[in-house]
C-alpha cells in the first residue's frame, strides 16, 4: 500500500510540473481563445489585421524555412556521407567541429555575419536570412545524418558490393536506408527556424515567429502575439505530428544492431580536398568569419578591457542557463520514463508536442501575461529567476525526447525482475533506470544548458530591469552594427561552449568516432 501510493505521489508530482510548464506556456493561446469566444469587436478587428498580414509572414517565413532547410541538409548529408563512407582523414576532428558548431550560440551568427557584410546589403531580405539560418544550422544536420548514415547496417553493403560497384551500393543502399536521416534533419530544421526570430529580428525580416514578438512590443496584449501565430503553429503542429508518426512505423524499420563503416568513397590524393570540404560543411561561419571579428576588437588590450566589462553578463547567463538546464532534467527523467512504460504516454507526448510547435516568443508572452500582478507571482516576473522559468517551459518538452532513447533502452526483463522483487516505479527508475540514464543525463543537461545560454527571444522578453543577460546585450546593439563590444561578447561566447562541447564530445564519443 505504501508503495503504490508512492508511485502515485511520484506520478502525480511529474504531471504537475508538467502541467505547470504547459500553463507557463499555452496561458496566452488560451487567454487568446477567450478573447476570440467572448466575441468583442476590437479582439475581431485584431484577428481580421492579423490574418491580413499572414499572406506576407507566409511567404516570408516559406522563404526563410526552405532556404534553411535546403542549405543546412545538403552542407549536412554531403558532409556526414564524406565522413562516414570514404577515406577522408580526421573524422573524429571533423565530429568535434560540427558538434562545436551546433553548440554555439544562435545570436553569435548575425556578429560574425555582420563583421564582413554590411547591414544596408543584407536588411530586409528573406532569402539572405535563410541563408543564415541554413549555415547555422549546418552543424547539426551533419550530426543528425552522420548518426542515420552509422546506423545504415554496413551487412547490406558488404553484400551489395558482391554485385554491384561502390557508386551503385551508395545510391541504392547506403542512401536508401540513411534517407530517414535527411527527413528528420530537415524537420528538426524546420522546426527550429519557424519558431526562431532571432536571426530574422536582427535582419529586420517579418517572419510568423518575429512577428509575434513585434506585437506584443506593440500593442502589449497576449491575444494580438498569438494571433500572428496561429498558422505557422498549425504547420509545425502537422510535421511533427506526421514526422513522429513515420518514425514510428516506418524510420524505426531502418535501424539495425550492426553498424559500421564501409569506405565507399576514395579520393587517394584527393583526400585533404575532400576533409576541407567537410570541415566547411561542419563549421562554415566562424571559420571564414573569424579574422574580419577579430579585426573589430581593436587590441589585446581593448580586448581584455571589454571582457571585464562583460563578466558580469556572461556569469549571470552561465548561472540562469544552469538553473534551467538543472531543473529541466530532472523532470525530463521521469516524464519520458512515464511517457514510454504507462500509459500516460497519450497525455505526456501530445503535450510535449504542441509545446514543441509554439513560437518561442509565445512563451514568453504567456509567463508576463500569467505573472504580471501584484504579489508573489508580480516578484518573480521582476527576478532573474523568470529566465531559467522560461526556459524551462521552453526545453522541457524537447528534454523529454533527449531522455526517450534512455528510456526505451532498458531491457524489459530488468524492468520485470524489479517488479517480482516488489519494487514500485519510484523503486525500479531508482534502481533500474536512473544508473543506466546517466550518461543521457549529462548529455541532456548540456545540451539544454548550450540552448538556454543561445536562447535570445524569452530572454528579451523576460529578463527584468537592472539584470542584462549577453543574449539581450547583443539583441540590443546588433541593429547598429557590429562595433567592438560585440565582437568581444561575441568571440567570448564561442570560448565559453567550447567547454560544453568538448563534454558533450566525451559524452558521446562513441557514436561520433
């Protein structure tokens, strides 16, 4: 009896987290559909201005997605195929540069871009914004792919190749079964851009998600945000709904316990060409864009003069990024563990899901409209406290699908032993699940951690007078131009999550080797 009510506490206390981060961030889209029901005239002129507005956001952000997606896939699959099947040398450095550049910081690119392209070339345009986003994320393709390509089952070749050349084996095999690689990169690609308006704010590009913070800046009132946000939420909503369910039933399929590498592709003399082309593929931004930011700090010494003056932004950005990345994780364990073995999966997933296809900014206009009062909840709004909140509101959904593949690795009879020698769900994660969750613990809070410290819209939205956060300082200036303090900042960010990254790379080392 003790036990079951145990579990009942752990299960309950999960929920009400949960719950509690999809309040934090649904409030605005139900505080809108209120507004919307009650049927006043001004909340249906704001719907009928917004929905006049879509046709352009649309185009916009149909400009800004397809270049990201195109750009960011084909940098990834032609990297990730070189790296995995052909005899290019350094494949472990190439790992650890692409995942270096997955982990720097989004409100990094528009410094180093801005350093060699003036702002007047590139300010209003949807296709150089696109661009951006795609090279941003080029590094994380080449992950996502690079993991689809080592899981491609190498038996199959071996055996194709008794019939049929390298090139054959390449096109009909290799590529056939890694394709759910490409699929789920452009997705995740997707999906990170149409909810991002960092890059389009500091290029002045209207996109769904920028407009969304341009409202609220404007008019103040939660109903107008989200109204500008319905369509792109509906889309995203769709591909990860559809992606999820062809993972499911068919991507699954194409996973296999062999895996290895099978050179395909040799270059002989070729073969230092073909590693630089990787090496642009895996991290194209700093490694052009370096020398001309370099070039912005003036001085060893202005350079050291400016880092002292950032101290206090970086330090507050580490410890609100760890807060977060903190308490994320800890609830993330337990929800995908009930997510996967109860049946409150049918609750937990469609929540995490529809977290996952809101805009950003969203979130944050729901945690001011839901906390800006008078008493406690007023307190905490004017904290820097309300940062790590946000954020956790914003990555817990995606931490709960970091610690699925955890969760579905432990072995069902484990699980059955725990159960006949009495133990309960609290019992058998703490004795079952939690030791063999570690490393996917670790990984996970890192990479929550990289993304609250590059996270820039609930930031701006969020933190309180008095306490500046490098993500804002940055989003402040960046209209101006890149001048010495940002560049400072800039280069200072990319040192900071080389730590990150190299953990990361440990942690991981493995499947990047």
């Amino acid at each position: 009896m003790l036990t079951a009510t145990r579990d009942k506490a752990l299960l309950g206390a999960h929920l009400a987290f949960l719950l509690l981060a999809a309040s934090a961030a649904l409030y605005a889209l139900a505080s809108a559909g209120a507004e919307l029901l009650s049927g006043r005239e001004q909340v249906l002129a704001e719907l009928s201005r917004a929905a006049a507005r879509w046709p352009t956001l649309l185009h916009n952000t149909a400009i800004v997605c397809a270049a990201a997606v195109a750009i960011s896939t084909s940098f990834g699959g032609i990297a990730a195929l070189l790296m995995t099947r052909s005899d290019v040398p350094g494949r472990s450095l190439l790992s650890g540069a692409a995942l270096l550049g997955a982990c720097l910081p989004l409100w990094t690119v528009p410094v180093f871009a801005l350093s060699l392209i003036s702002m007047p070339v590139i300010a209003g345009s949807a296709l150089a914004c696109g661009v951006l986003y795609g090279l941003a994320f080029a590094p994380l393709s080449v992950l996502i792919q690079r993991a689809a390509l080592g899981r491609a089952g190498s038996i199959y070749e071996e055996q194709a190749l008794l019939d049929a050349g390298p090139l054959k084996v390449l096109r009909t095999v290799t590529l056939w079964r890694a394709g759910f690689g490409a699929i789920a990169a452009g997705v995740i690609v997707l999906v990170l851009v149409a909810r991002n308006a960092s890059l389009a704010d500091a290029l002045v590009v209207r996109t769904f998600a920028e407009e969304v913070y341009t409202q609220f800046a404007l008019r103040r009132t939660a109903h107008a945000a989200v109204f500008a946000s319905l369509p792109v939420m509906g889309v995203l909503l769709a591909a990860l709904a559809v992606g999820g369910c062809w993972y499911r039933h068919r991507g699954a399929a194409f996973e296999v316990a062999e895996a290895g590498r099978r050179v395909l592709l040799r270059f002989g003399r070729l073969r230092g060409p073909a590693a630089l082309i990787c090496l642009l593929g895996v991290c194209p931004l700093p490694l052009f864009l370096l020398v001309p930011l370099l070039r912005k700090t003036e001085s060893p010494a202005a350079f050291v003069a400016t880092a002292l003056k950032l101290a206090g932004e970086l330090q507050l950005s580490v410890l609100l990024s760890a807060v977060a990345a903190s308490v994320t994780v800890a609830a993330a364990a337990g929800l995908a563990w009930f997510a996967l073995r109860t049946r409150w999966g049918r609750l937990i997933l469609p929540i995490a899901l529809l977290l996952l296809s809101m805009p950003i900014a969203v979130t944050g206009v729901s945690l001011i409209e839901l906390l800006n009062r008078p008493g406690i909840a007023g307190d905490v709004l004017d904290s820097p406290l309300i940062v790590s909140i946000g954020h956790v509101a914003l990555f817990l959904p995606l931490a709960i699908l970091l610690f699925a593949p955890a969760a579905q690795r432990v072995p069902r009879e484990l699980e059955y032993a725990a159960r006949v020698d009495g133990c309960g769900e609290l019992a058998t994660m703490r004795h079952v699940y939690w030791p063999l969750s570690v490393r996917d613990g670790l990984a996970t809070w890192l990479i929550v951690f990289v993304l609250s410290f590059g996270e820039v819209e609930c930031a701006v939205l969020l933190s309180p007078p008095g306490w500046t956060l490098a993500s804002v300082r940055t989003a402040t200036l960046i209209h101006s131009g890149v001048n010495q303090y940002l560049a400072v900042l800039a280069l200072l960010a990319v040192a900071l999550t080389i730590v990150p990254a190299a953990a990361l790379y440990w942690l991981l080392r493995r499947g990047l080797d």
